[in-house]
C-alpha cells in the first residue's frame, strides 16, 4: 500500500501545543507536507508532559513531524524564526491570545517577512467581543450549548473526545488551503482563522434550525424524542450490550422476519416507522426481552443478514484490534513516548483515501523528540555549521539529551 503525500513540497511551521495546532500540524504532515515543530525552548511543548487521560496527546497528535527547539523570547530566536519564515508556505499557531505578537511572530511582522505567507492563527474565539478570551475545547462545549446537549436534562456533560479541537484544526486547515489556492491566483498570501467556539456552534446548527422551526427547545438528547422507532442499545445474553438501528419499513420487515418475530410484522399499530416511534414505550421492552435471549454475537449475525445497522458498544481500547482498521490501513504503529522505550502502538490514520486503490496516508516519522531536529532544519535554511553551534551555546536552541546527537 503506497503512502499518498498530496502536500509533498509545502513547508510548514507550527507553532502550538495541547490538540487544536498540533491536530492540524497533524492533518497536514500526513497529507505530505513538511511540518517543522517550533517547540518552545528550554521546556518543549508542555503536551509531552501531561498526565492521567491526556498522556497520549503528544503521540497521537505529532507523528511526521520535526521538531526544532527555539527559543523566541531571545532576540536570536525571533531572527532565527524569521529566516525560517522567509521560506515558509504556511504559519499555524494556536497560542493564547496577543502571544505571537508578544512575540514578534504575528501576521504583521511574519508578512513583513515573506508576503506570500499564509498564516493560520487557531483561536479560542473569531473575530468579536470575546476574542481576547482565552478558550478551553469544554469551555466552548458549555458554552455553545454541545454539553447541555449531550447530557441527561439538568446534567450537562462534554463529549467523550476532544472534538471541538479537532474541528477546529480540520476547519483551520481548510481555511489555510483555500488562502494557498487564492496564492496561486494573486501571489499574495493572507492570514486565516479557525477557532473552538465558531466550531461548537456549527455543530449546534440542527438544533437552531429545529428551534427556529418549531418554536420548541430542542431536549437533550438522552431526552429527546427519537426520529426512529428502533434506535437503542440494548443488553443480549452474554458479552454485554448492542446498538441497533431499525430506520426504515423494508429494515423492519427484515428484522422481524430475522429475529422471528411474525406477531410483530402483523401489529398494524408498527406498520410505519411512524407508528413505531409513538409505541416505543413497549416495543422497546418487548425487544429487550428478544435480544436478551440471545449472545451478542449471535443479535450481530441476525442484524447483519437482515442488513440493518448494529455495532458492539465499544471502548477505545478495543479498537487496537478492530478487524476493519487492521485490513485498511486505519491504524498506524506509534511510538508512545510516555511509555519510555518507543513502545508501537496502532493510533488512528487520518480518516481519508486517494486514488483508485484507495490508499490512507501513513507513517513517515515517529513523533519527534525535542530538538532532534535543530541542526538539520536550520541547515536546509541556510544557517552555517558554526551559527548553529553558536546558538545552542547561547541556549537560543536546545535539543533533549537523546536528541543532542541531531542537534
């Protein structure tokens, strides 16, 4: 399976930490550019360091990228960051707000630098009152209305994934290769936005529109009111619980006939999906008497020869062996540094395919270590064997100590 590289040739500096920059650092590695990692030096990227739930962030987020460690705060370093730049094709960062300007990395003084630049700034808010707010992904989740979506009434609840992070880096990234495509037409590059709250509430759009609609308050989801008589999980005879969707009247008629169910098809009060949806209040008991009966795979062989939706309720660690990643090249081996050991591991491939054979972009570096790639970046960029030695005795580089060897 070929490794597709559309991006091959686009230079790259990302600026950022935690998910939102690093995540669209991510997409545009794995589509082939050639993503340089400015880590804040001496420390690196604070990600590398989290613990509990968010220790893989670093991992998963940082694959085919390299890593020079700079310091900005040091005169040397903004030049040095300003060399870079004059070769760049696109600038991501996703600091507080005001922090590159500080800096001296904003769009101002990077289009200064080289005018066809495209700048990508990821943000917590776009432009408006509350743009000099600093933005957390579950913030945004509480505040664009997705928490209160999610939960049950009165317990609002964030996601159980960092979506609006990756959101915004996908729409950010979006925004950066339509501002390269407006490049080629007038030679003038320009800076472009991406940002958590704007992406909370494009998902929020369904439910403003049924609002708007109605008049009515959407409910939260574990409350709503279902658009589909047979839309649940529900728990079999051995290994746990099932989900399965029943969405049309031909599904129905297959699942009853499936499971065995003829009473069932011949009720003419669950002839339409309509109908079905309003007796939910005991069809759905009358089924979980059915699927209790049976092993979860066994509920799995009946759905699937009738053609309907199921799927096991999974956990994420499940998914190391999920049968469809493994045959199509979902899943790429990463080294997990906080394991210590580059212990490989399968995290997830971006979620895309090119061309007739429908190949996935992979792996071409493991997530760097800080610095490992100092001395080899700047060297593309001009800097003499002796400037580059100079800086990492001034500090204004600095490699980790199993990196000092690429510094």
């Amino acid at each position: 399976m070929s490794n597709p590289q559309p991006l091959k040739g686009l230079k790259v500096l990302e600026f950022s930490h935690t998910i939102m920059g690093p995540c669209a650092g991510l997409v545009l590695a794995d589509l082939g550019a050639d993503v340089v990692k400015v880590e804040p030096a001496p420390a690196g990227d604070h990600t590398r360091r989290l613990p509990g739930f968010a220790a893989g962030f670093f991992a998963n987020f940082n694959r085919n990228k390299r890593s020079l460690a700079l310091d900005l705060k040091h005169p040397d370093g903004r030049a040095v960051a300003h060399r870079l730049v004059a070769q760049a094709d696109i600038v991501l960062e996703n600091y507080g707000p005001g922090t590159m300007e500080r800096l001296g990395c904003g769009w101002e003084d990077l289009r200064a630098v080289n005018p066809r630049l495209v700048y990508l700034a990821l943000k917590g808010f776009l432009a408006g009152p509350y743009e000099h707010r600093p933005a957390l992904d579950e913030v945004v989740q509480f505040q664009a209305g997705l928490a209160y979506m999610t939960g049950p009434p009165g317990r609002p609840l964030r996601a159980g994934a960092s979506i609006i992070d990756i959101l915004g880096a996908v729409f950010g990234v979006t925004a950066a290769l339509a501002a390269l495509r407006e490049r080629d037409l007038t030679g003038q590059g320009q800076r472009v936005s991406g940002a958590l709250y704007e992406s909370a509430v494009f998902l929020m759009g369904s439910h403003m529109a049924g609002f708007a609609a109605t008049g009515e308050h959407p409910p939260p989801m574990p409350a709503r009111r279902g658009a589909w008589g047979i839309y649940d999980a529900f728990e079999t005879a051995e290994d746990g619980q099932l989900f399965v969707g029943v969405t049309s009247d031909q599904q129905w008629l297959r699942f009853t006939e499936a499971f065995g169910l003829p009473e069932l098809a011949a009720d003419a009060r669950l002839a339409t999906n309509a109908q079905r949806a309003k007796e939910r209040a005991w069809l759905i008991p009358a089924l979980q008497e059915v699927f209790a009966r049976h092993p979860q795979a066994e509920v799995a062989r009946r759905c699937e020869a009738a053609g309907i939706s199921w799927a096991p309720v999974g956990k994420p660690a499940d998914l190391f062996e999920d049968p469809h990643l493994l045959a199509g090249g979902g899943l790429i081996q990463t080294a997990i540094s906080a394991l210590g050991g580059g212990a490989l591991f399968g995290l997830p491939a971006l979620p895309v395919e090119f061309g007739q054979d429908r190949d996935r972009p992979g792996l071409t570096r493991q997530p760097p270590r800080m610095g490992e790639h100092n001395g080899e970046v700047l060297a593309e960029a001009g800097f003499a064997a002796a400037e580059i030695t100079a800086l990492a005795a001034a500090g204004v580089i600095v490699a980790a100590p199993d990196a000092a060897a690429s510094a």
